[in-house]
C-alpha cells in the first residue's frame, strides 16, 4: 500500500507540474531552443552546458519537466542513471588527464529535474563560478561531435 501512495503523490506532483511554465530544458527537449545535444533516448537528453564551469561540462535532464528529482517516476529516474552513467563514460575517454567526473543534480536554478557532469581535478574545479562572457558556440559545437553518443 505505501508504494501505491508513494505512486500516486508523483502522479499528482507530475500533474500539478504540468500545469507550470515549460522549463528552459523542456524549451529544448521539444526543439524550440538549440542545444549541443551528444545525447537522447525516449526518457532523457544530454548537451554541453552553454555555460560549464569546466571544458566538457554535460546537462543531462529528463524528459518528464519534474522540480525535484526525487519525485521521477523509478522508469525516468533508471534513465537518468543510466544516462549519467553513459555520460561519465564518455566524458572520462575523451577528458583523460582529469583525475574525475564531477556530478552535481540540483534544479535549482531550472525548475526541472537534472544532473550535470564535469571532469575535474580538485574540489575548487567542482565549486568553481560558471562564466558570464558569451558562450563560444563553435567550440562547443566542435566538443559536441567529439561527445556524441548517438
């Protein structure tokens, strides 16, 4: 019975949910903003933060429009770790010398579930402030093709 309930207070988030703005990241999931994509399956997407505190920094999101990661339906959060896991992969071949891959799954500053990856080498990279300057939409169009994963 608790997991019935459990269900169907998602259900009910998920509705009320819907009734709210799309996101920036639902804004790109329907194609109405371009992104970086290296990455999508039928629950989720992946593309380079325009704006990464690190080279090779990845937002990956669901595509259910959900504030609070802890209120994904189990299927969307198994492929939000899935595709994290993925994600991570990738970024460790193509980002080497990093000594890791930072994950980070806020929402806070969209309203909308998501994780980002980063490699990195030390706490103060992960903690680091992301740029204010103009996003270089070449160089991340020419990382994008060195990421891609479909």
């Amino acid at each position: 019975m608790p997991r019935v309930i459990a269900h169907l207070l998602r259900r009910i988030l998920i509705l009320m949910n819907e009734t709210k703005e799309d996101s920036i990241f639902t804004k790109i999931i329907h194609g109405d903003i371009p992104c970086h994509k290296i990455y999508e399956d039928e629950r989720t997407i992946a593309f380079l933060d325009i704006y990464p505190v690190q080279e090779g920094q990845v937002v990956i999101a669901t595509k259910v429009q959900v504030a609070n990661f802890l209120d994904l339906e189990p299927e969307d959060s198994a492929a939000l770790w899935h595709a994290i896991n993925l994600v991570g992969a990738k970024l460790r071949a193509e980002f080497p010398s990093k000594k890791r891959i930072g994950l980070m799954i806020e929402g806070l500053d969209v309203d909308h579930a998501h994780a980002k990856l980063f490699p990195i080498d030390t706490g103060d990279e992960f903690r680091a402030e992301p740029p204010t300057s103009e996003p270089d939409h070449e160089a991340l169009a020419v990382l994008a093709k060195k990421l891609m994963l479909y």
